[in-house]
C-alpha cells in the first residue's frame, strides 16, 4: 500500500482504502493458522461442516446445553474465547498487542 496508493489519482486513493484493509486481514487470517473449528469437532464429532457446527453450539448455548457439567462449561467457554481471538485477530489485530494476548 505504501508504495501503491501514491501512484494512483487522488480521487481513487479512498477507493483503495477499504481493499487494503480487506486485503491485510486476509493475510492476517492465513497467518493465524489455529481456528476453535478443532475444539467443535472434538464437541460434536468430525465430518460436520463448520457453519453447521457453530449454529449448533449457538443454539446450545441458548438453551443452555453447557449449564449442567462442569466439563461442557469448560469447554464452551474455551471454545467462545477462541472465536473471539481469532476474530480479533482478523479486523483489529492492534487490540489483541494492547492488551497482551497472543
């Protein structure tokens, strides 16, 4: 972006904005390489497809699936704090270096 937004026409420099963004998120996605997607397969089982899993550890977690063990809780708990790393690192990776977490 440094050596790019220069060289275009004033007018379309906030056009190039946003893909740079979109841009560096992507690259911080395929950097992370470690996704909670491992932890909703060991919960449900291999062979789901991801979405399927997450609307099915939503909907678990509204009727309150986890409340009765103590192991599931745990689990849960892991599994919401790894989804939300790992969002974090994908649009505000400056938050996570902030705050102290890897």
């Amino acid at each position: 972006m440094n050596e790019l937004v220069p060289r275009l026409p004033e007018e379309r420099r906030t056009d190039a904005l946003p893909i740079a963004r979109c841009m560096a998120i992507a690259e911080r996605e395929a950097k992370t390489g470690t996704t909670p997607e491992h932890e909703l397969r060991v919960l449900y089982g291999a062979g789901t497809d991801t979405d399927e899993l997450l609307h099915r550890f939503a909907r678990e977690l509204r009727i309150g699936a986890f409340e009765n063990s103590p192991d599931r809780v745990f689990r849960a708990r892991a599994i919401l704090w790894q989804l939300t790393v790992a969002r974090l690192r994908q649009s505000n990776p400056e938050f996570l270096a902030a705050n102290g977490i890897d």
